[in-house]
C-alpha cells in the first residue's frame, strides 16, 4: 500500500480497520521513484520480493492523490511500471505460476492531457493477462473516460476514500470569521498571495476577519513502520488539518481534501475547482460522487460549490457567498 499523510490516506487505514484488516505491507511513492534515500527513506522492496512477502492470493491498494493520468507524472510513471513488472514476473517466472495478484487504484480522478499517452496506458491495462487491474473513480467524467474512451473492464465509480475518515469535531472555537486555504502546486494558476488579495477586497468593507493557512502535505516515510505509527501519524495529520479549519466560522479552499474535512466536520465550506485545465473540474467531479452516494443536499453537507472554468471568478463568487452567510448569522454584529 502506497501512502502519504494526508486525508485520504486516513480513510484507507480506517476503511481498512474496518474490515478487520491492517496493511501488510508499506510503501510510499517517493520511495518507490527513490526520490527520498537515506537512513529515513529505505528503498522499496522490488516487485519479485514484493509477491513473495505477500504471498498468493495478495491485495496490493494504490493510494489516490493527484490524479490517474498525466499531470503528475513520477506518480503515474511508478503506477505503469509496477503494473509491466508484475505482470512479466507473473508470466515469466516459475515461482510465481498462476499467482493470484490483484491491483486496486482506490478512488481516482482520471485526466490526460496527451491523448496519445492515455490510449497508450489503456492499451496496457486492456492486455492484462496475468494481473488484475482494478481503477475506481471518484467521479462520473472519470468513470466516462475509464469506461468510453480507455475502454477498461474493470471500474467502479465511488466517493473520494477520504470520505471514510469521519466525521470529525472541531477542536476549538473560531478566533476568525474566515479561513482561506488555497493551493498552491501545479493545478492551482491562482497563487495564495492573490487569492488572499481578492478575499480582503471583499472583506474589509464589511469589518469581517480572515487568516490564510497552508496545508502542506507530507510524503516522508518509511517501508514497514509499525502499524501503530502508521495510524497515530495518519491521525496528526488529520487533526492537523481539523485545527487548522476550525480557525474559522466558514472555510474558503479549492483543495479536495479541505473541502471534504470541512463538511465531515459540519463546517461551512465554500469551495472551487483549481485552474490546471478546462474540463478537469476535479473537486466539483469528487463533490457530485459524494452527493449521489450520500444521498445529500448542500444544506445537508454545508457545501458551497462554483464553478465556472475561472478560476478568480469563482474565487470571487466563493468569497461574496461566505460574506453573505457570516451577515446573516444571528449573532452577527457586523
């Protein structure tokens, strides 16, 4: 199992615990690309020592983030090439005859760029003899283009695993009216500093109070750390960002996973999609999943969802929708 410290990753173990079962077997993508080498970042165990701790029948979970695709290259680069070497392991070499191998990508957003690339990557899924490759989607455009335009068998269309790390509880009361908690890597075009810009433009005149914060996400770990460890880090990392939207009466952010512990916490959320590219849409494709799933309104989950492909517009619109709910609260003097 792959993982980083983040929202989802908690969902995983939670899911996991849920079923009575804890991971065999640990493994992050840095170490997998040797990204991270040293004393605290071991190099992972190849793909024949990997069959051979865990044995046949064996469940190998890819960890979801970023997305399935092209945007985050090293990532999808590890996913294609750990699917090439057990497949060859599993036809080549006698000891791993009729071995029983099952990959599971957990809920995904799937996005190319490069067409090419994408019907290249399909073609290898589709030949799949030996291993079965499983994808599940976090949201309906990526179970489209799993299911119609790569034409693989097996998909499943699910809610974002993140879902299963709730709910939570505030752990303190707001010291500002909003929290602001943008992205900053690659499928971001609207820098935090000018998203800051924008949200005391709206503020200021209405006496309203905001603090930006950053929540960086953490891939450092190590191969085989206890299980324990594993679930009380993943946890930090979790409470770690409760404490960090609880700062606020409402949160304004177009990261996923901020959007998600906001409502599985009962905050008002008002949120948008990043600018990487038109028709991505991956945070508003994770939040129909989840309403469909759950069954749910907007007034159910305190969701407040735009978009509209600009990604300052609907910073704009975010921002005017979270001043108007906080001059609405009764207790509101402002």
């Amino acid at each position: 199992m792959t993982e980083r410290y983040r929202l989802d990753w908690k969902g995983a173990l939670d899911m996991m615990f849920a079923a009575a079962r804890s991971p065999d077997l640990l493994c992050s993508h840095a170490q997998a690309n040797k990204r991270m080498e040293g004393p605290a970042f071991p190099t992972c165990p190849s793909a024949a020592n990997t069959l051979l701790q865990l044995g046949s029948p064996a469940l190998i979970l890819w960890q979801a983030g970023g997305n399935f695709g092209d945007l985050w290259t090293f990532v999808q680069y590890y996913r294609v090439q750990m699917i090439r070497d057990f497949e060859k392991l599993i036809a080549t070499e006698k000891r791993f005859r009729n071995f029983d191998l099952t990959i599971v990508q957990l809920p995904q957003s799937v996005f190319y760029t490069n067409k090419k690339a994408m019907h290249k990557e399909a073609k290898l899924l589709r030949s799949l003899k030996h291993v079965k490759f499983v994808l599940t989607t976090r949201a309906a455009a990526s179970y489209r283009i799993a299911t119609e335009q790569m034409r693989l068998e097996h998909v499943l269309a699910v809610p974002d695993i993140a879902c299963a790390a709730g709910p939570f509880l505030s752990v303190h009361s707001p010291t500002v009216d909003i929290v602001l908690m943008p992205r900053s890597d690659r499928e971001a075009k609207l820098t935090p500093e000018m998203a800051a810009k924008v949200l005391k433009q709206a503020t200021e005149a209405h006496g309203l109070t905001f603090k930006v914060n950053a929540y960086a996400s953490d891939s450092r770990a190590a191969v085989n750390k206890p299980q324990p460890l594993y679930s009380s880090m993943a946890a930090i990392r979790a409470q770690s960002g409760i404490d960090l939207i609880s700062q606020g009466q409402v949160v304004i952010t177009n990261l996923m996973h901020t959007s998600v512990m906001s409502m599985l916490s009962g905050k008002p959320v008002f949120f948008w999609d990043g600018g990487v590219q038109v028709g991505y849409n991956k945070v508003g494709g994770m939040y129909g999943m989840m309403k469909s799933a759950s069954n749910c309104s907007d007034d159910d989950l305190g969701a407040h969802y735009f978009a509209s492909h600009n990604e300052t517009d609907d910073l704009v619109r975010a921002t005017e929708a979270a001043v108007a709910y906080l001059l609405k609260l009764p207790c509101s003097d402002k």
